[in-house]
C-alpha cells in the first residue's frame, strides 16, 4: 500500500531530477567542474588518486554527486579515478558529509 506508493513516487523523482541534469548538460565532467570551482582546485587534481586531503575531500564530492545524481554505478567511478569500488563506496559516503557540513549543492542556487 503506502509504502509501496512512496518507493515509487521517490523512484519517479530521482528520475526526473536525473532527466533535468542530464537536459542541462550535467554529466560526469560538470561535476568535476563545479567541485573544482567549489574547491579553486585544477580537474586533473581532482582525477587523481592521490591521497592529498584536498584531492580526497574533491573526490568524495565528485563520487557522492556522480552516483546519487547522476546515477552512475560505482564500478564505473572507481574505473575513472583508478580506485576499488569499496573506495569508491566510502568516498560516496564522504561526499555527502563534506556536501552537508558546507552545504554545497550540485546545481548552484541563484543569489537574489
């Protein structure tokens, strides 16, 4: 009954939010963009796997933003930045804390 009724209304919406990313042009390397302006970092800061804590933390957005918006799988982040999928989990995990705790968005909010 209900439960089933908001798994559905909840899977409807995260379709429609990835649908509008994707007609506004949001892909993986939008991502690193906006957290490379977030962050004032390079994006080939951002793809490395080195363990620099501002490399991690731009990661671990890119990684909470990329699966939880764009619905890409993990699998395929770890393949982009060389890391295992346990990684890649962890660093989801991350960016969501970091996007939290700064209360960074994927789409900037215009400032009236």
């Amino acid at each position: 009954g209900d439960f089933v009724s908001t798994v559905l209304h909840l899977a409807g919406e995260q379709f429609e939010r990835r649908h509008d990313l994707k007609t506004k042009g949001y892909d993986f390397e939008a991502v690193i963009q906006r957290v490379v302006n977030l962050l004032g970092m390079e994006p080939h800061e951002v793809l490395t796997n080195s363990k620099n804590k501002q490399a991690v933390r731009a990661r671990s957005l890119v990684c909470f933003w990329a699966f939880n918006e764009l619905g890409m799988n993990q699998t395929e982040l770890a393949q982009r930045f060389g890391i295992s999928q346990p990684a890649v989990s962890s660093a989801v995990r991350k960016g969501e804390k970091i996007a939290r705790a700064d209360s960074y968005e994927l789409l900037e909010t215009m400032k009236l």
